[in-house]
C-alpha cells in the first residue's frame, strides 16, 4: 500500500473510531440508574431547606452506572457566568471529582479547590485550603458536590491519616452545608458505616449492580441493549443491528457480559467496528461474535465448549449455561 493509501486508510479508521465512540456519551439510564438519580435529586431538593445537608452514598462494581449517574447529575446543572455584587463569578451549581489516592485532608482540599475552579489549589495550609473551599462553596452557590473514589480513604497502614479525612469530612458537611454524594465501589460503604458519626450524615445510600436477564423482553437487562441497539441506529446512524428481542440472540449477550452495562457497551462498540472495518453500515451477529473472540471482558459469565464463544452454542447449550449462573 502507497503512502496515500496508507493516509486514507488511517482516516477511516479515525473516523470509525470516533462514531463508535459516540456511544459512550449516548444516556441510557436503566431502572438501577435512575432510582440512585432520583435519590440524589431528592438529596439536593431537601437540603436545600433543611438544617443539616442530606448526604448520599452510591456503590457499586466497575461499570454499573456510577460515572454515568455523575456525568447526569452535572450536566443538568451547567456552570454560567453571573455578575454579583458587581463581581463576575462562575456559577457552579454541581461539581466532580476523584479521591486522591492517597487521600490526605490538602490532597483532597486541593482536588475540591481544583474542580471549583480555583486557579492555585494547592497552595496554603490545610487550614487555609479548607477556608477557601468554604468561600468558593458560597461564592460559586454550589448545590452538590459529587466525590468519587471514596474508598481511597482506606489505607489501613495510615489508620490516623484515614481517620484525620473522615473528620475533615465531617467538619465540611457542617461548616458549609452543601451535600456530599459518595461514589465508590462497595468498599466505599466501609468508609461510611464504619464511622458512627458518618454513617449518620449519609443515611441515604444506594447499591448499584449488574442488570437482571429476566423472564421475559422487558426484563432490565434486554430493555437495556435494545435500547443501546436503537441508539446505534438513530444517533450512530447504522442501518441495522441483530434483533435483540429475540431470546436466543439476547442471551449470548448476557452470558458474554454477565448483565454489566459498560461491558455489554464495549462489545456493541467492537461489533459495530467490525462490521465498518468490513465497510458495512449493517451490524450482524458475526460481528458479535468476532467480537467477544477479540475482547476480555470482566463478567464473561461461562465457557462451554471449545470455542468459548456464547454466539457460536445453540439454543440448548444458552439455556443450560443461563440455568447453571
């Protein structure tokens, strides 16, 4: 191949690439998603006229919705430029950020400071971050504040530091009244309820998980890649994708993915390269198939015969996989 060849070659390939990706930022929230949504927005709303901020805990496995849950929580409250007391301010009402690891009162003090917007946010003692914190808090009238990777705190090896940032916390949900969403894995609970006082400023607390195959097509998880299926074709402009509705087709899926949403996503995003590597806007079982021969995912639930490949059993091997999980 030319060195032309090779350029256009390398441009579709970019392109390809940048459609599928598309998928990731596509909100298709399902029932587990949007009751932790519901519960944040509760959370807001109530604080908002309470005495004592209502603080939210949401756990869960990689790739069950938490990022995707902040992601929403954001973007329905965007920053905006407003002029007060004749000061031009950022407006932040909702912000987000990841537990340093590890995390100290400043490194965490910092990453607040940091996602507010504050142009030196490490500069200055605890003391000094903290207080600024409290001052961009009120300034910027933020509302939430989304704190993921809380299981950071846990380095048992530094038990006083670990205990030093849970106080810190508890002084903050006090000082500033803004409420804390926790976000983590489920160790993240351990963080929480392993601190009396703690545990009793996050009262509120969901479980995230994978979704359930169920008995029949409205079942959370096949209501959930029909929808990603129909996604790909109004918003990534496929023709086509296999029929999802069909048990059969639903189920190698399923087993493929173990019902986790963003492991079932990286496999629709492989099909759908596959299936424009090979210049078709039509994606097909193949697809799927070649896919999962290409891909390691996590909660790949059984391996039953030679091949390994869910999309390669008949429909008696599917079954008797789903019956054994």
């Amino acid at each position: 191949m030319n060195m032309r060849g090779s350029i256009v070659q390398n441009n579709k390939l970019i392109k390809d690439i940048e459609r599928v990706n598309k998928l990731d930022s596509c909100y298709l929230p399902h029932p587990k998603v949007r009751h932790a949504m519901n519960v944040i927005e509760e959370s807001i709303l109530l604080s908002a006229s309470s005495t004592e901020p209502q603080n939210v805990v949401i756990s869960g496995n990689a790739g069950t919705g938490k990022t995707t849950i902040c992601n929403a929580i954001v973007k329905r409250r965007k920053r905006e430029f407003i002029t007060k007391k004749g000061k031009q301010i950022t407006r932040v009402p909702a912000f987000y950020c990841l537990t340093p690891s590890p995390a100290t009162i400043k490194s965490l003090a910092s990453t607040m400071l940091k996602a507010l917007g504050e142009p030196v946010p490490k500069n200055g003692t605890r003391s000094d971050l903290t207080h600024r914190l409290g001052v961009l808090l009120k300034e910027c009238e933020t509302e939430v504040i989304l704190l993921d990777e809380l299981q950071h705190i846990l380095v048992k090896e530094t038990y006083s530091v670990e205990q030093e940032v849970k106080n810190w916390l508890k002084t903050i949900i006090n000082m500033f009244k803004v409420p804390i969403i926790a976000v983590g894995t489920p160790e993240c609970r351990n963080v929480i309820n392993g601190d009396s006082q703690l545990a009793r400023r996050f009262v509120m607390q969901c479980g995230l998980g994978n979704l359930d195959f169920g008995s029949d097509e409205k079942s959370e998880y096949r209501r959930f890649i029909n929808g990603l299926a129909n996604i790909c074709i109004k918003e990534l402009n496929f023709e086509s994708f296999p029929d999802f509705r069909s048990r059969d087709n639903a189920l190698a899926v399923f087993i493929s993915t173990g019902g986790n949403p963003s492991d079932t996503t990286q496999l629709f995003k492989k099909a759908a390269r596959i299936a424009l590597s090979d210049k078709r806007e039509t994606v097909e079982l193949k697809d799927f198939e070649q896919a999962i021969d290409s891909l390691v995912l996590p909660n790949f639930l059984k391996k039953l015969d030679s091949s390994g490949n869910p999309f390669r059993l008949s429909q008696a091997e599917l079954d008797r996989a789903y019956s054994n999980i």
